[in-house]
C-alpha cells in the first residue's frame, strides 16, 4: 500500500484556500470563519470518501472507518485543521491530510482488521480561544474547567462567540470525553517545528518524548517617577526588573538545565511613555523541558529568582501560572512499530525530542500516542514562510500509513 | 506687595473642575474639550481683570498687561494649561494662575515700569500632539517642520483633530515666531517634579540649569521562532537584546555620567506571544543631562553600546531621533535677582537642576530665562497624587512677583 501522492497534493492545494493570506500562509484561528470553512470543506471530503463524518460535543471533527468489528476499540491518527494567527499551511493540516490519505488506501485495499479507525481533526489546538489543546483536551476529560469559565467570563470573550458561533457551549465541552469510545492508541505525523532534520538531512523523525510546559503570567510592580527628575540610584524601575530577570533566568536555564527552554514572548510596560519610569512590566514565561522532575524544579527556581531580583531592586513580584502540559514519553512498544516501517521502506530516521506540545501529548492521558516528524526547512514555523519538501510529506505519510497497518494488525 | 492668597486658592478650585478626574488629578491633553473649556474659563479670568487677553497664530493664550511705554520690551512669566493624560493638578498651571495673581497685584498697586508684562499660557507643553512645547517652539521659531509635517500626514492624525478643532494649521503655527514682539526675559514658576526640595525641607529652588535631553525611538530585530523547539544557544531573541541593552546602558549611564538620567519606558515585543521567541523589540529611549557635551557622548556611547549588543547576539540595531532639546544654563543675572527676592523675605532656598524640560528651556532661544521651582511631596509627578503644600505655593508666586517686578524696575 501507498498513499495516492496526486490526492494528496490536491487536498493541500484546496485546503490552502480556506484563510489563504497574502504572504504564502493560512490565517485559520479555531472556529474563524476560515476554519469553520475548512472544516466543512473536510466534512465533503469524509463524506465523497464513504467514511463516516462524526462530529463530538468538543466539535472535534473525525472520520470514521469500521473496518473492525463492531464495538472494537479504535486506533487513532489525526492533528488539527486551525492554525496561529498568520500562520503556516502544515502546521496540523499535515496530519489531518496525510490520515485522510491513509484512510482512503486502507478502505481501498479493503483491509479487515481487529480494530477500527478514527482520523481527528481536534478543536484549536493553537489555543486561541481559551488555551491550547481545546478539543483534545475535551476527548480525554483533562480541561480546567476554572481556566475556561475565566475565559468565557471575560469581557467580549471571543470563547463565548466563537462557541455560540459553532453551537457548543461550555456544559457539551465538559461532557465531551463521557461520549469518546476505548482508545487502542493515537499516532500524529506533524512538522517538526525545528531545525534538527533539516540540519542532519534526515525525512522522518520519531519522537521519543514530548516536552512539557508551563506558561505563567508575571508582574514586577516598582514605582513610575518622571525620567528627567528621579536619580537612577533611587528608581524602583520596573522593567529594570524584567530585564535583570529575562537575562538571568535565559543563563540559569541554559546552565543548568541544559536542553531545557525558557522564553519571555510578551510584555507589557505600564504606564507606557517615553519619560516616565516604568512602574509595572507585565510579562509571559514559557518554559519546557523533556524532564518532568526539571520541569517542577524549573517552576520553583525561576520563581525563586524573580523574587530575589524584586528584593533587589525594591520591587514585588508576582506570577499566575496559566497553562501546564506535563512531558510525555513515546512507549517503547509503539517506537519499534515506527522503526520497523521505516526500516521496510529503507527511510533514514532520528529519534528526537519534540519541544513544541501536541495533540498526541493530551492524548496519552487517555491511550499510548507517538509522533512521526518530517523536516521544517530552516525550522520555520508558526510563521507564512513555514514549508515542507513534497518528497518528505510524502514519505512521512507512508510512515503514518504502514505504521498504522503494523499496529492495527498486531 | 503680595499676591491675593484666598484669590489664588479661588482660582485653583475653579480651574481644577475641568478635566477633573475621580482620582484626585486632571486629564487636559493639549487642545482636549477639557484644556479648551479651561482656556475659555482663563480668557474670562483675564478680561474680568481688565488685562488685554491675546492669543498668538499657534493658539498660545496670554495676559498682556500695558504697565510700560507703548512699544517697549515686555517680561513674560508663565506655564501651560495642559496636562499628560490623567496628570496633576499643579504641573503648569501653578505658573499660569500664580502668574495671574502677579499681574493682578502689580495693576492693583498701579506700578509703572519701564516694560510691559505678559503672561503666557503655552500651546501642548506635555507633547501630547507632536513632540513636548509645540507653542513656545511656534513663539521662538524653533519648531521641527518635518516632525510637525509626519504628525500631520498620520493616519488618524490628532494633530490634524486637534489643530482643526482649535482654528489652528500648519501654516499659522509655523508663522507665529514672525508676529512675536521682543522679550525682556522669561521667568516660569513650577513645581519641582522630584524630591530634593522635599526631601531637604526648603520651600523654593531656584533653578540653575535645565538639562537637555534626547528621545530616540529604537528596535532590536533579530528572528521570531517556536519558544519550544529553538534551543537558546542559538537564539536570535530580540527581547534579550533589549534586556542586556538597558542594564548595561543603566549601569553606563549611572557609572560613567553620574547624574545624568537613562530610561525605558516604552516596549512593544513582536510578534508577541508565549510561545513565540521575540523576533523584534521596540522600545524608547530617553537621556538627560545637564552638560551639553556629556548629552553628546551620551549618543554616541548608547548607539554604540546597542550596537555592539547587537553585534554578540546575532541582532541588528536601529534607532530614529524623535526629540531633542538642549540644556540651559541660567544666566547669573537672573539667578542674582531671584536670589535677593528669597533673602528679602527670608525664604531658604536651594540652588537645582531641572531634570524635566519646561517652556523656559525654549524661551531661552529668545531671551534670558530662569525658574522657581517649589517642592513637590514625595517627588511625585505627572500622577493625580502629585501635589503641593499651599505655604510652598504662595510662597513661590510672592517671589514670583518680586523678582518680577526687581527684574522689571531695574
């Protein structure tokens, strides 16, 4: 078996039109009306198929192909349809395109198996509306039910339109996973949002584990004075503060936890003005690590820090952690399936980490999940310039399919 | 004579209701309806005085009072009427209502002088419209017609509003300079701004010199990337740049140019999200200083400085002068008079810099100028809790007046 590659270049010519922007991208956020449109668009393609279209209260979309008994668990493959704002067009949509592929050769090549299929197209996974991950998250029963009615409290919430928009509500999200069927296992071919390789010249990269994250919101709050009229010694300046803090903690992560990450992506200074000292600066803290250990040391250190940095320089500090998605390491048994398909097509492989989260990491709440990569030229992603060669989606999409097809007749 | 106490805490109380906000302060951008009815409210003030009320072709707003021989030179005192968004009370109109009192005593007393008197209210001292003193650079000829010119072609231009609103244009305010008559001197009552006086218990300061400053708009670029897949050795994180640029160029400044002044009070990060290593930073950059050779070397060193920074961290460094205005030194002449209107009626004062730039600063390209500054409590300013003790205030203004009419009898 193999992929139809002219379909599947088809798929990606057709599916790019949906928020299809001027710099080569898709601007897609979930639920936009792009979105939707490409997901209607994907519905028609199930449909034509002869899968079935099965939409869960979380509006995960998927497709369903009983090629098992009935009742059987399924195996599940899929990624998302919704991209960042100005995004890439592979991002997600490779997964969601490739399964489509897959689904189509299996159901051609009239296979029986012990199990059956389900492709998924989850709800923003980007995490435009109420944090990433939405509708798996919804599928395995691990929302935080306080983070989304923050979210659908606030004002001129774009969660509550865009649900209203879509006809869910926070109640059919919550009960979403009581619907999901006994899940057999979840693979998600995916771009590798990095430059690993690209840089080593390699098509396929299976994952051995998924890093974990956190994101907290802080403040450093000192005193605004005027710029021209309070002495440098006595200034309680809070992007001083920020600064110090960025610096330090991009050292201490690169030191002493090397192979972990940390970024400052977003500030905001209060009150914002040419001469006027900052008295507050708002800021994001990303941090990642495979560890799950360096990952909860990671979040009392770094802490830890900006208070000692407020206690220098006469601030206070505080911080609000917003997001957390624990690491996830790919089991042993479903790597050597991936192994084993690309050994049969002679296809080079790396094993490597993958720093960006993923469906398949929210997944493993609920079944074994591992990720197949193909290479980001000069690791581009979340940006309109992000590309793949048609040769490694291709070969990835085989990887997805044979490796399917192992592990669904095992 | 002595200026009228109960008159002056009077007009203070009528002047704060416009603009008035609920946390004590006053919101009077330049040309705002709340500057403009407080315009309205001061041209009452001055024609019930029985003062000649004139406004120049840039809308500054004045009291002329005809004490001297037609013809003759006048000595101008004065402030604004404007404030920084949500400001306070006495920032500018300290020395436009103490100015007030001034002219009121010196008619009531029925003096003749060898001047005439003129009391100014200047157009947008706070650089709400285009860059700080639009209406004493209009009065002195030393206005930047292409910085006028950019705000005006703005997209949405509040220049463009605000002249409109207020009969004014590009053409009159650059003509204003012509219709100017010759100035004697200019004296400014106004508050400290930062907390020396306060802080040593002397109730006027009596400026010697106002420091020059520059405002440069800059940007670190270097590359957006996934905050979860870059590793940071290989970073090209803007953010950073500016981080390490302004510790370093604090520490410069405070180290190398002892009592200059350095701020940040502006950033913006693009593209500005968690998980997105910044790829551009925006930020201002504002320094002072008293000396006019160390404001030189201060250019030269910070651009450097960035650009070195930008140069280690794989960054390019861009900047763009918005603003400059160059110290003062006030003339010993005046500083003598002002120091024998403190001793005559027994009032300590202290000998200070300006670190904030007032309309006497651009007076000086016209005629001698110089400045009584009284204390403001815990250094507080541009903030409604600015304030001022009113001993301090009447104080200032009786040596408003004395030195005012010393200067003028002499």
């Amino acid at each position: 078996m193999r992929i139809d590659e002219k379909r599947f270049r088809a798929d990606f010519e057709a599916l790019n039109q949906f928020g299809k922007t001027s710099e080569g991208g898709v601007n897609r956020p979930a639920l936009s009306l792009a979105h939707l449109a490409a997901r209607r668009w994907f519905r028609e393609q199930i449909e034509q198929a002869g899968l079935q279209f099965q939409m869960d209260a979380a509006g995960n979309h998927s497709a369903f192909l009983a090629c098992g008994p009935e009742g059987a668990p399924s195996l599940l493959i899929g990624s998302h349809l919704d991209s960042v704002p100005n995004g890439g067009r592979f991002d997600g949509a490779l997964g969601v395109l490739a399964g489509l592929q897959v689904l189509r050769s299996i159901q051609q090549a009239g296979l029986r198996l012990p199990v059956n299929l389900e492709l998924f197209d989850f709800t923003d996974e980007e995490g435009s509306l109420a944090g990433d991950f939405l509708g798996s998250r919804a599928f395995t029963g691990t929302l935080d039910r306080d983070l989304l009615e923050g979210a659908l409290a606030a004002p001129e919430s774009t969660l509550a339109k865009a649900l209203g928009g879509a006809g869910l509500s926070l109640k059919s999200i919550l009960g979403a996973a009581a619907e999901a069927l006994p899940v057999e296992a979840f693979l998600e071919l995916h771009v590798e949002q990095g430059p690993i390789l690209d840089d080593e010249g390699v098509p396929v990269g299976l994952v051995d584990v998924i890093s974990g994250k956190r994101y907290l919101w802080c403040s450093f709050q000192g005193e605004a004075g005027h710029a021209g009229t309070v002495p440098l010694e006595i200034r309680r300046d809070a992007f001083l503060g920020l600064a110090d803090f960025a610096l330090r903690a991009t050292r201490h992560v690169a030191t002493r936890h090397y192979g972990s990450f940390v970024t400052i992506g977003k500030a905001r200074i209060h009150p914002g003005a040419f001469s006027i000292i900052p008295g507050r600066a708002d800021f994001s803290l990303d941090f990642r690590s495979r560890s799950p250990k360096t990952l909860a040391a990671l979040e009392t250190e770094l802490r830890d820090l900006a208070g000692e940095i407020a206690a220098t320089r006469g601030l206070r500090f505080a911080s609000r952690l917003m997001d957390a998605t624990d690491p996830v390491i790919v089991p042993e048994r479903l790597r050597i399936v991936l192994e084993r398909a690309c050994s049969a097509r002679g296809y080079a492989h790396l094993d490597l980490a993958s720093g960006a989260g993923h469906d398949a990491q929210i997944l493993a709440a609920a079944a074994p999940t591992a990720m197949i990569f193909i290479p980001s030229p000069d690791g581009i992603s979340h940006a309109p310039e992000e590309s793949v060669r048609w040769d490694d989606l291709e070969k990835g999409a085989n990887i997805l399919l044979d490796a399917l097809a192992l592990l669904a007749s095992k």
